[in-house]
C-alpha cells in the first residue's frame, strides 16, 4: 500500500503540485485498501477450501477399507480440536468429512481441486497428505486398499511414493519419540531427512536445514496453510529437528 501512495502521490505532485499530491496519495491509498481486502478475500476462500478438501479425503479414506472406526472417527475429533474449529467451523468440517464417506464422492475431482489450491506448493501437499496417513493409521492397522487409496491420494496432489515414505517415516518418529530409540527408529529418522545412512555429517546438516526452512510455520503460512493448521506444521518442524538429534546422537 504504502508503494502505492507513494507513486500516485508523486505523480499527483508532478501533474498538480502540492494539491495534486495530496489528491494522488489519497487515491493511492483508496486503491491500496482495495487490492488489499480482495487479496484477503481470496486468501480466506482458499484456506476454507483446503480445510474442507482435507477432511472430505479424510472421510473418503477412512471409508475405504469399508467400514470408518473408532479410531478414525477420533482421529477427525482430534484434528478439529487441535485446529481450534468451534461452532459452525467444526460442523462445516464434520459435513466434509460425511460427504468424503458417500458413495458418489468424487475423489479425483477433490484431488484435482488441493492441486489447484496449493499451486504447486510441494509442502503444502505433503502437509495435506500427511494428515490423510495420520488418520488412516489410527486404528493401527493400515488395510490393503487404504493403502492403495492413500497412493491414489499421493499421485493425485502430485506427491511421489518416496514423500509418502517420508511422511510414514514422520509418523513412526512420532510414536518412537515415547518408546525410546531403536534400529528401525533411526533408519525411520534418515527417511524423514530424505538422505542415506552413509550421507556425510554436512550433508545431513543441509537437509535438516533445508527442511526447517521449508517447513517453517510462518513460510507456509504465506503460502497458504490455514492458521487453524499451525499446531501441524509445527509438529513437522518438531519430528524433523527431532529425526535430526536422533542421527546426530547415535554418531556420537
């Protein structure tokens, strides 16, 4: 806004003098102020739309093994309480979640709709995605065509196989950060760096890095993930630093 002002003002001083800049400062603003709640607008409209896409998948998925549990139906409470949805947010949520559980869903069509809103933004997909594995796995049990539909999922937001990986490796850090370290923790731990058991010291330190950076709360954030999702990306950020002091621990 304020680049705005500016440049109007002095073409208002350049054309009226004084008065002219004043003139152009106030229109500078007027159209500031515009652009300004129409990029909010839309902002808004986006962030509801990938809050309603996330919990209508979640219910398609949750359905797909044919039957929705306990667990699963848990799992959604616990989203929404974790993103502070109260009132008529929670109920927009839990008809998402119902309308992902009929029988004519279009799932592809969904799917088509988060590429659209995450504009190819990688790590909001993964973000997308990794609450999809969250609720699936609940009930501890990951069934054959869940897991088929959560590759659908993957291939349909533009996620590959070894971000599913990835996002898995995330939610078995998670479950052994209470359970101590163990072998298959710290295989799980490279995996969510995304480097090999044999990567050097520094490049491990990169990967880490980068990661921190591309999931920072406040990045994603400009990039489009609800505020209602911060506690999310910051229990990425937490299993990443976490993957990170756990390789740095077992080599000493």
């Amino acid at each position: 806004m304020l680049f705005l002002i500016i440049v109007f003002g002095l073409i208002g001083l350049a054309v009226g003098g004084p008065i002219g800049l004043l003139v152009g400062g106030g229109l500078g603003w007027w159209l500031g102020r515009r652009i300004s709640r129409r990029l909010n607008a839309a902002r808004v409209q986006i962030q509801e739309g990938f809050l309603e896409s996330i919990f209508s998948v979640m219910g398609c998925l949750c359905q797909a093994d044919g039957k929705v549990t306990e667990g699963e139906l848990d799992v959604a409470e616990k989203l929404f309480d974790q993103m502070h949805l109260q009132g008529e947010h929670r109920a927009k949520a839990r008809a998402a979640f119902d309308r992902g559980r009929a029988a004519d869903f279009n799932l592809d069509a969904e799917l088509a709709k988060v590429n659209r809103l995450t504009q190819r933004q990688p790590v909001l997909r993964q973000v997308f995605l990794q609450v999809q594995l969250s609720a699936i796995a609940a009930d501890g049990v990951l069934h054959p065509a869940e897991h088929e539909m959560i590759l659908r999922v993957a291939r349909g937001v533009g996620c590959s196989e070894a971000e599913v990986q990835q996002i898995e490796a995330m939610l078995h850090g998670a479950a052994a950060n209470s359970q101590g370290a163990s072998e298959e923790a710290l295989k799980d731990a490279y995996r969510v760096l995304g480097v090999s058991e044999d990567a050097s010291d520094a490049e491990i330190k990169k990967a880490y890095r980068r990661l921190m950076s591309q999931n920072h709360p406040d990045k994603l954030a400009g990039k489009g993930l609800p505020e209602s999702m911060r506690e999310v990306a910051q229990a990425r950020t937490s299993e990443i630093g976490n993957a990170y002091e756990r390789i740095r621990a077992a080599r000493g």
